[in-house]
C-alpha cells in the first residue's frame, strides 16, 4: 500500500484534476475512483484528500457544490473549473516529461 | 475570473466561518458514512464497519484542522488573528486605549469637520447640470477683477462668441411684495431669458421664462424658488397662473424651480429683466449717466481648453473697444477695460479657501501632535514588552512579521477614536449649520456624502501608521539575547526610544509653539480691531435701510426720503436723525468712487489721478453720528438755494462737499483744503466741487482697515437718489425700542416701503468682527488642545525617563548627591527639550504666519512680542508638566532603588 506522502509531491493534485476531468464527484467517490483505476495500489488517504481538495478549491481550479448523493444524501461535488483544466493540462505536460525522464534513467 | 472566485470564496472563509466548519463537518462525516456503508456491503456488521472505517479515517479533528489550514489564507487571516491579539492586549491598558481613543476622537473629529466644510463648497460640484462647465464673466480694470459686467458686453458676449453655448445675466436685487398686510422685503434675481436654459434645470412646476420675456416690453411674469413657495404658498399645486404683487406690479406666476436650485444664492423669485435692452444700452458717454452693471454667466461649449477662453476673451475685449469708440476714446474712460472668465465655483467660493487652508492647516498640526504623543505611548508600552516580543522573535517570528503585528495593534487602538471622531464631525456639521458662523453664512448647508467616510477611513489608516510606525520598528529591533537576558531593562534598545521619545516631544512642542504663535498674532489682532475707535460713539444709534418701490426708472426718491427723516426728526424718542447712502460698517461691498483733479495744479492722466470714494449724507449726517468737524463749516441747504428743484441739471457747476481728515492728508498735506475746488470723474463732466469743511474721521467700510478719504455730498445739492437710502437714528432710549415708531413713520408716508437691514450699530460692530472672532476661536481652542497634548506628552516622557533612571539616581544619591543636584540633572533633560523646540517653533511660525498675514491688524506676523510670550508660556508650561516626575526623581531612597534590582 503505497501511501500519499509516498506519491511524488504534488502527484495528488494531478490525480485529483484528472479524476474530475470526467465528471463532478464527491470527495470519497474521488478516493475510490483513485484506488479502482490504480488497481489498488494508491490509496488516498482522508488525511490528505480534504486539504487537497479544499487547496485546489482556493486556488480556483475546482468548484465546490452541494448536491444530491445516489443514496438522497446531501454531499459536496466537486467539479473543474475552466482554470482547473488549464492546469491539468500543464500538471499532465509536466508529469510525463518527468516520468518519462525518470524511466530513461532507471531503464538505461 | 479566476481571481474573483478565489476572492470570494477568501471572504467567505472569513466572513462565514460557523457556516465553513459547518459544511467542513458534513462532508467529512458522509465520507465516514459512506464508509460505512461500504464496509457493510463487504459483510461487516455495524459496530465492526463503522470501526473499520474510524481506523481508516483516522484523527476526524487534526484533518480538520489540515483543511482549515488548506483554506488558511496567510494575510487577512494574519490581520484577524493579530486583531484579535490585539483586543486583548488592549483590554489589559485600558488607560492607552482611552487616552488613544479621546485623543483621536477630537483630531480625526477636527480634520474630518473641516473637509466636510471643504467637500461641501469646494470640491464637490455645484448642483447643476454639467456645471463645471458654467463661468462667471467680469470686467477688468487694471489687475483688479471686478464683480461685474455692463450690459453691452452681455449683448457682445451673447452675439459673437464662439466658445459659449448659452450666455446669460442675473442679478440679485430687492424688492417689495406688495398688497398683503405687511409690505415684505424679498430678495429676487432679474434675469435674462436665456438664464434657465444656461443653468439646464428644468422647472417643478410651470415653465421658466422665454425668449420674448427680457427688454422693456415683457410680460409681468415671476418663477418662485422652491422654498418660497412651500414656505409662503403651502407648497400649493396649482400656482401657476395666479398673481403675485412685486413692486406694486401684479405678476402671474408661471413656474416653480424645484428644491435645490439656488442661484444666485437666496433668491426667493426670478424676474425678467426689464431693463436688458439692447437698444437703449451702451457704454456711458460720460460718469454723469448711470452705468448698468449685469453679473454674466455662460456655459462653455464642451472642450474648450482654458487657453481658448483667454484667447477669445482678450479678442471679445478689443472687439467692445471697436463697437464703443465714443466711450471709450474720448472719455478715456475705463480705456484699459478687459474682460475676464473663471469658473462659477470659483468665484462664488474664492473666499472661504483661504480661511479652510489655515483651518486645515491648523487641525493637520493637532493631529500631528496628538500622533506624537500615542508614538510616545507605543514606545513606553513596547518598553515593557520587550520580553514578549523578544521570545515572539526567539521562536521564529519574521521581524517584519513583528512590525505587522504592531502596526495592526495601532490600527486597532485608532478605530474606536476614528469612529468617535467621524461621530463628532457629524455633530459639529449639524452645528455649524444650525448657527452659520459667519465665514460660512454666504454658503449653502454643510452636508456629509461618501467622500467624507472616505476620508474619515483613509485618515484613519494614515494616522495609525503615522504613530505605529516608529513603535513597530523599534519594537522589531530588538536584540533578542540582550532582551531576554536583562531583566525587565533592556539598556541597548531602552537608550535608543528613550532618544526617539525625547525627539518626538520635542517636535510636539515645536508644532504647538506654532500653533500658539498664531492663535496669539490673531488675539492681539482682534484686540485690537475690539479697540479700534469707530470714530463716534456707536450708542443708542440705530441703522436700518429702506428699499423703496420703484417708481419709475430714473425717478427722484428726494421727496419721499426728506418727508420719511422729516417725520423721524420730530419723534419724541429720537434726537437726531440722517440719510446717508449706507450705514456705516454695512456689508455692502459696492462703494461709489471717481477720481479727482485739483483745479490750479497740472491734471494728470484720467488713469494716473487719485481715486477718492464719494458718499451722499444729509446735513444733519455729522451732528447725527458726532462726527466733530474740524475746519470750515457744515453744508446745508443754503448751499443749494436758487436751484429750481425740477429740472435740477445732475451735477452743479459748482457744489459745495466736505472731505475727512484721511482726504486732507492725502491730497493737501501742505495746503488749507478750505476752498479749493475740485473736478471729479471725466474732464467733460465739467462741474467743479467746492470744499467747504473738512471732518473726523470714520472708519465706515471695516474695522480693520484705516479710514478711507472721503468726499461728502449733500442730498440736497441735486443728487439724484435712484434708489435705495440708509437712515442713521441717534435715540435718546434704547436704540431697539425705537424701531416700531420708526417703521410707523416710514409707513406714515407710504405704506408700501418695509424697512430692512434694521440693525443697532453696536450690533453691526459686533457682526463686523464675527468673522474674526470665529477664526480666533477656532485657532485657540486648537492651540489650547495642542498645548495641552504636548505638555501630556511632556509629562509622560519625564515621567519615563525619571523611572528608567530611578538606578542611577539612587546611585548618585548614596555617593553623596544632594536633592538639588537631582532637581538639576532632571530639570536639564526638560531644558534640552525647550532648547530644541523654542528654536524649531520660531523657525516654522516664520515659515508659516505668512499665510496668516492677510487676517492680521495691526500686528506684524512676526510680532516680537506675540513670539516672546509664546515661548514663555510655552517653556513654562514645560516645566509645570516635569515638576511632577521631578520632585519623584529628588524623592527616590537610594536603599529602595538599590534594592529593587
């Protein structure tokens, strides 16, 4: 089980952006999704899950907005903004020069 | 976008906290929840899910907390969090915040009075439409800018301009409502036709005048003001169309202006003017023939630069010397007229900028001092902190971080005392208004708008900044180690704001010694105006003004006036009474002057020749106000005998006057005045004067300037009297009971004729001086606040420094000082203060009572004896305020002192 802090910093951001990308979702919907599409092996811990989304909310790049749960519950969706895709955009750049980058070196 | 969203949602995290943590706390209990769920739907039971899902959520408040610090934003919350710091520092002095917050309140309280005053007339614009745009046009003769304008020029400007769109004339004037009970004075504007359309307001009711109502042939017609006619019509809807008796003549009403509109200011209706013909109008030929002045006012077309109007007045000029050669050839008359243009709201507030620059001067100064002596508070207070700050500093604190703090600490203490402050300007504003002192009473009310709490807001920042500034900087430069290490006396940094206090004070004292300087200047200047003889006894002299109806143009009131003085003269209450053509002190700005040649010296140039005001009396005139005459004798009637009185020419050959001493020592310093003969105005007027007595001096037009040479004419001589006459009543009760009988008498002849302006002469006197007094009040009272601010800083400081030095004094003492010794070495601390800040007073007055000169009567502004007694007071008030912490320093037991550390 990996954990958070052991995702190259700032790594939760992109994860985050990106699984909005799709569509609006609440915040244990986002941990789970992380968890599905990893196979299990991110696991987003609560602890760092809410700062990360109430951080990426101040700095405008997702939105916050009360709805309706698929069990009638009322529960805070999440959803990009138009900055916020500007910014998955650039993280996504960044991310596979420096993964790339990192694979150079640790296949040669 | 990005930015507006993160603001809001900024200010939303502070302003809605409860609700944050409310929203914080439900979505992380569903996530719990869901959890849960999940956990069941794996086969859990309840207790053992929600377990599961608590070990997995792990610490709910610490991730809470990571949230909150997530949203945390570093300066506003930094600046709440040092607020509320801040609050409960304060709660533990509540000494400093009262002291801060009285302080304050009366200097923002001051400053933002007086830009009310400022905003009100100055700044903001006057309540027309685009009018920025409207200019007051005027003649000039020489460097001086007169008020008005003549009628020709109206009828040039408005021809053949190019830069205005709407030229338009209107003049107040007086007149009667006649046909009710009692006969009342109104004051009414006469007015061009095109005058509306040029000031853009639209009527409330009704129209205003039109085109074809201006000249000799239109229509009786009047437009009330607004507050006439909700005072005196009841606000009475239908108006338009009934009639209203002005001067005898009925005039139908045709509109009403709607609330606001005041100009020119008090005019309670507008007439057409009737006289405004372009026909009959030119320049005089001679000064024999009445001149008909107009006040002109346009608009400018939009984007017309001011280099444009002077062009295009200086060609408008040229242009009526052109039109009018006869006028201004051969007469040479007025052969360097010019026209002028400035803006309307400069003209109507010209006057009162001086006055409101030293006003806000002088509360610009209080507020200096009083931020002095709170810097000086600050620093005591930083003093004793120092251990605070200096683990604040060991822990990590950012200097900076530690001026920030302290700077929010004094814009904390300055709140309470900024909004008490803008109260007691909202206080004095309604004051002011309610009493109209008497700088203020030719301007409309004094009203507060956004500006004002603009000001209020950003003076209250600066202050606090003003006088956290020093306090934050020192308290930010702490030497940690010495702090910490030294207990309770940090010798290093204590030194150094001991020196910055004692600088502070110093320049306090300068400020006041300014201050106290001027309000002294002004008090010896009013004393002596208070002094100044008028030249008569002002006693039971009773003064009033009659206005009579008009007649006709160019009718001869001689009649109704001797047969009025006649009926006042056998009054058994009164002892003598006069015409004159004003009172003397009135406020009538206009005086009547021509120049003079001495027949038998060589004339000079029209230009070059003395200008000499000529006043109409009537014989009893110096008996009435005891005027003694010094030479010759008084005219009277006899003068004037053998001249028909119908068909009199205007001016005699030959015309008996009597001048004032102030004319003798200006025109013969070295001959008898008694016979010589004089030509006054052109050299065509062709009528010579005769002097036959010469007088005392008056001081008729102001206390404070010297008597003006004057020529007297007789009423009797031929004068025509156009209109409007004053008469001087010397009672033998008091002056004030005498004005019903009076007003019979005046009613006896003509019952139409109220009588205005009634007024003792003492009370003109008094009025005279009103505007003076108000200055001196306020200055002294600011200089009275700044001195006692400065000797509280005084006090503090020594106070301080004694305290700081209790070590060294006890020290001193137990090797063998005696208590004199001590007295010396403290009461040279307070002389280093008088040393340093007599000088540096001295040197700013000189710099600043300049500005102060053009209020000042004889008394220079740089008034030996005003400075020296001023830096007596000043001085001695330095050493009343360090007796106290001297006679603690001679107190001190050295055992005590020794002991204590």
């Amino acid at each position: 089980m990996s954990k958070p802090s052991g995702l190259v910093q700032g790594t939760l951001d992109l994860l985050i952006l990106k699984t909005l990308e799709l569509q609006p979702m609440h915040g244990w919907a986002i941990a789970e999704r992380i968890k599905q599409v990893s196979r299990e092996v991110l696991q987003v811990q609560q602890g760092s899950l809410y700062p990360a989304l109430h951080r990426l909310e101040q700095q405008a790049w997702i939105q916050a907005e009360w709805g309706e749960s698929d069990n009638n519950r009322r529960a805070k969706y999440y959803s990009l903004t138009k900055a916020g895709r500007r910014q998955l955009a650039r993280e996504t750049d960044s991310w596979e020069r420096l993964s790339s980058a990192i694979s150079a070196i640790v296949r040669a | 976008m990005r930015l507006l969203l993160m603001l809001r949602l900024r200010l939303r995290s502070l302003s809605q906290r409860a609700r944050v943590e409310r929203e914080l706390e439900e979505e992380l209990r569903f996530h719990f929840d869901r959890q849960v769920e999940k956990n069941r739907a794996a086969g859990m039971d309840l207790t053992e899910a929600q377990q599961a899902a608590a070990r997995e959520f792990g610490h709910i408040t610490q991730h809470k907390d990571e949230c909150r610090d997530a949203r945390k934003i570093s300066i506003l919350e930094n600046l709440w969090e040092d607020s509320r710091y801040a609050v409960r520092n304060l709660r533990r002095d509540p000494f400093l915040a009262i002291t801060a917050t009285l302080t304050l309140a009366v200097c923002i309280g001051a400053n933002t009075t007086v830009f009310s005053i400022a905003n009100s007339i100055l700044i903001r614009p006057l309540p027309y439409p685009g009018s920025d745009r409207i200019d007051w046009i005027s003649e000039r003769t020489g460097p001086a800018q007169q008020d008005v304008g003549a009628a020709p020029d109206y009828f040039l400007l408005r021809d053949r301009n190019r830069i205005f769109e709407e030229v338009a004339t209107c003049d107040p004037a007086t007149f009667t409502w006649t046909g009710i009970e009692r006969p009342e004075r109104l004051d009414v504007a006469l007015a061009s036709a095109s005058f509306f359309p040029m000031m853009g307001v639209q009527p409330l009711l009704g129209r205003y005048l039109t085109t074809d109502e201006e000249g000799p042939k239109t229509p009786p017609v009047a437009v009330l003001s607004y507050e006439f006619w909700r005072n005196r019509f009841g606000g009475d809807r239908q108006i338009v169309g009934k009639t209203i008796a002005i001067d005898r003549l009925p005039r139908s009403i045709v509109g009403v202006m709607p609330q606001g509109f005041d100009f020119p200011r008090g005019a309670q209706l507008w007439l057409p003017n009737d006289v405004l013909d372009r026909a009959s109008q030119s320049f005089p030929l001679s000064a024999t023939q009445p001149i008909f002045t107009v006040s002109i006012i346009a608009r400018r077309k939009p984007e017309v630069t001011p280099q444009q109007v002077t062009t295009e007045m200086q060609r408008l000029s040229f242009a009526i010397r052109a039109e009018y050669p006869k006028a201004f050839q051969k007469s040479g008359f007025r052969s360097d007229l010019m026209l002028g243009a400035m803006p309307l709201q400069e003209y109507l507030t010209g006057q009162l900028r001086p006055a409101l620059l030293i006003l806000a001067g002088t509360v610009t100064l209080v507020l200096l001092i009083a931020c002095a002596n709170l810097a000086n508070l600050l620093l005591a207070r930083a003093s004793s902190r120092q251990r605070e700050l200096a683990i604040r500093l060991a822990l990590g604190s950012s200097r900076g971080r530690i001026i920030r703090q302290m700077l929010t600490e004094s814009l904390v203490l300055a709140v309470p005392g900024g909004l008490a402050g803008f109260c007691l300007a909202w206080l004095s504003v309604r004051t002011l208004n309610a009493v109209k002192p008497a700088i203020l009473v030719r301007y409309s009310a004094i009203s507060m708008d956004w500006r004002v709490l603009a000001f209020t807001i950003a003076l209250l920042a600066a202050t606090s900044v003003l006088f956290g500034i020093i306090p934050a900087i020192s308290a930010a430069g702490i030497q940690i180690h010495d702090a910490l290490k030294s207990a309770g006396l940090a010798h290093s940094a204590g030194r150094a704001a001991a020196g910055m206090r004692k600088v502070l004070v110093a320049g306090e004292l300068a400020v006041s010694l300014v201050l106290l300087i001027g309000a002294g200047l002004l008090t010896r200047s009013f004393l002596h105006l208070v002094h100044t003889e008028l030249g008569f006894p002002s006693d039971h002299l009773l003064t009033l003004r009659i206005n009579p109806v008009a007649l006709s143009m160019g009718h001869d009131y001689l009649p109704f006036y001797s047969q009025v003085l006649d009926g006042v003269q056998h009054l058994p209450i009164v002892r003598a009474a006069t015409l004159a053509d004003d009172p003397p002190l009135s406020d009538n700005d206009f005086q009547s002057t021509g120049t003079i040649g001495v027949i038998g010296r060589p004339l000079a140039p029209q230009a070059e020749r003395p200008r000499i005001s000529d006043v109409v009396v009537s014989p009893e005139f110096f008996h009435t106000l005891g005027v003694s005459l010094q030479r010759g004798r008084i005219f009277d009637s006899h003068d004037f005998t053998g001249i028909p009185a119908a068909g009199r020419p205007e001016f005699l050959r030959t015309e008996a006057v009597m001048v004032n001493e102030a004319f003798v020592h200006r025109i013969f310093p070295n001959e008898d005045p008694l016979g010589q003969r004089l030509i006054f105005g052109p050299d065509e007027f062709n009528a010579t004067w005769t002097i036959v007595g010469v007088v005392s001096d008056i001081r008729s037009t102001a206390l404070g300037a010297d008597p003006p040479a004057n020529i007297y004419r007789c009423t009797c001589a031929g004068v025509p009297i156009y209109r409007r006459m004053a008469v001087l009543v010397r009672t033998s009760v008091p002056p004030e009971a005498a004005i019903r009988a009076i007003e019979q008498q005046v009613r006896a002849v003509d019952r139409d004729q109220p009588i205005s302006d009634v007024k003792t002469m003492d009370q003109r006197r008094d009025a005279a001086l009103a505007p003076e007094r108000f200055q001196l009040i306020l200055l002294g009272s600011f200089a009275v606040i700044a001195i006692l601010l400065a000797t509280a800083g005084v006090y503090g400081t020594m106070s301080y420094l004694v305290a700081r030095r209790t070590r060294e004094i006890g020290i001193r003492m137990a090797m063998g000082a005696r208590p004199p010794d001590v007295l010396r070495m403290v009461l040279g601390e307070t002389g280093v203060l008088v040393v340093a800040a007599i000088p540096a007073g001295l040197g700013s007055a000189w710099v600043l009572t300049r500005y102060i000169r053009s209020m000042l009567y004889g008394v220079s502004a740089l008034d030996p004896t005003t400075l020296a007694i001023t830096s007596v007071a000043l001085a001695a008030m330095v050493f009343i305020a360090s007796a106290g912490p001297a006679q603690r320093a001679v107190r001190v037991d050295p055992m005590t002192a020794l002991r204590e550390e």
